[in-house]
C-alpha cells in the first residue's frame, strides 16, 4: 500500500539546492511504489517559479528546471481542487497546499515548515519533515 504525500515548496526547492539532503533523497524515491505524489496546477506552477528565481543559485538552468517538474508532472498523481478551506492556516499562501492534500484524501504534507501547517490535523492529514517522512517509510534509519 502506498503513502500519499503533497510536497511543500521549499522541499522541492531544497532538494534542486543540495544533493546531501533528506529533501534531494526524498525527490529521488519519489517514484517509488510506496509513494503516490499530488500535485495541482497552483502548485506547480509554484515550484517553477520559485525555482526559476533562485536558478542561478541553485546552478540549474530554466531547462533543467521545467525537465525536473515535467518529470514530477509525469509521475504525479494530478488533482484540481474544487472546495477551498481558507482561511485555515497562518500563512494563506500555503493554505492552496493543505487544500490540494485534502481534495487529494492525502496522508501528510511534506515541509520544512511544519508549524506553517498547524490545524491541517483537523482534515486528517499529518505534517512531517523530509527526514522524519523518510525514516517513517523506511528510506533512512
């Protein structure tokens, strides 16, 4: 049985920063039989263009930057959110991310801002860290 997860911003952006990361680790399983990623359109196009703006120093190229979204795009599990929850977390900007997990009937969100997503536990749906995500799955002890 799989997990599914939605993937926060900043840990899509830290795995493009760094190869030495849980963050890089997790985007490099993520195709992974035990994971079913949701992505929305909102979302994506959030990751390009916060990866775009940090491409030179993140040392990608736009190009290499729309392959790696075209490839999560691929492997993704694609979702439009039809009910809005907001306003529901601290942040409203994240609030389109517990959306997209909730349409989804996803098990956690996965951020480095865990305290950006308190309430999300009303809809069920966890919070974790790319490590704790990880060991929790069996990827790193």
């Amino acid at each position: 049985m799989s997990t599914s997860i939605v993937l926060d911003t900043c840990v899509f952006i830290s795995a493009l920063r760094s190869r030495q990361g849980a963050s890089f680790k997790l985007l490099s399983v993520i195709d992974d039989e035990k994971i079913d990623l949701y992505l929305s359109v909102p979302l994506i196009l959030e990751y390009e263009a916060v990866a775009k703006r940090m491409s030179r120093t993140i040392g990608l190229t736009h190009s290499d930057i729309e392959d790696i979204i075209d490839y999560l795009c691929s492997i993704g599990k694609h979702r439009q959110v039809h009910f809005l929850w907001r306003p529901n977390l601290k942040d409203p900007g994240d609030d389109f991310v517990l959306e997209l997990a909730v349409e989804s009937e996803c098990d956690y969100i996965v951020t480095h801002n865990v305290k950006d997503f308190m309430g999300s536990e009303k809809f069920q749906v966890e919070v974790l860290t790319p490590q704790k995500f990880l060991r929790m799955i069996g990827e790193i002890l």
